[in-house]
C-alpha cells in the first residue's frame, strides 16, 4: 500500500504495453494491450549497471504508486517533454515497506 499523502506527487501518466513475445523469423517484438499508469516521472542521468552487467546512462526515473509487473522488454511511454519519448526499461525495481509500496522503473 502506498501512503496516500504522496498521491499529489503522481500528477503525471506513462503508458506501459506489456511485452507478449517476438513474432516470427525477423524477431521483432510484439507487445500487448497498453495500460495508462498515474506516476511521477523525473530527468535522471546517472550510470547505472542492469541486470545483465551492462553499464548505462539513464534517462528517466519512474515511480508508479503500486506494485506491477513490468517486464524489462517491454514498451513505456512517457509524458511529452521527455526526449527519448520512448525509452527502452532498463531495470525495474518493485518496492515493497513502511507504506510505500511502489515500482521504480529506469529508462536508458
């Protein structure tokens, strides 16, 4: 459960449509139905190491005021203003405690 004194912070909206699988012999990836997410999104430029030990500069930090499954292949949308406008996830961090329960995800 996120505490609902920080709800005022979410004023902003990310569209994420979830990766489903890659289609065909060209391997281009095929997404499923996008789902609109209230969040808080933010300029983040900072090196960051994902999940395969790959080493980044990010671009976007998103908190989404709940838990959801994201998947890193999957496609997010940020709010106008935002160059690229569709970064690729590059870690996503579920946070759970303290009422805060929220997902943090880092575009790069």
């Amino acid at each position: 459960m996120f505490d609902g004194a920080l709800d005022e912070l979410m004023f902003e909206t990310v569209t994420i449509a979830p990766f489903t699988s890659y289609s065909g012999a060209t391997q281009v990836p095929a997404y499923g139905t996008a789902v609109t997410y209230r969040a808080q999104v933010l300029p983040y430029s900072q090196q960051q190491t994902d999940k395969q030990g790959k080493e980044f500069v990010s671009s976007a930090r998103v908190i989404i005021p709940e838990r959801v499954a994201v998947d890193e292949r999957s496609k997010i949308t940020l709010p106008a203003g935002f160059v690229p406008n569709t970064p690729p996830i590059r870690i996503v961090r579920p946070v759970k405690g303290l009422d805060m329960d929220h997902t943090e995800i880092i575009c790069g």
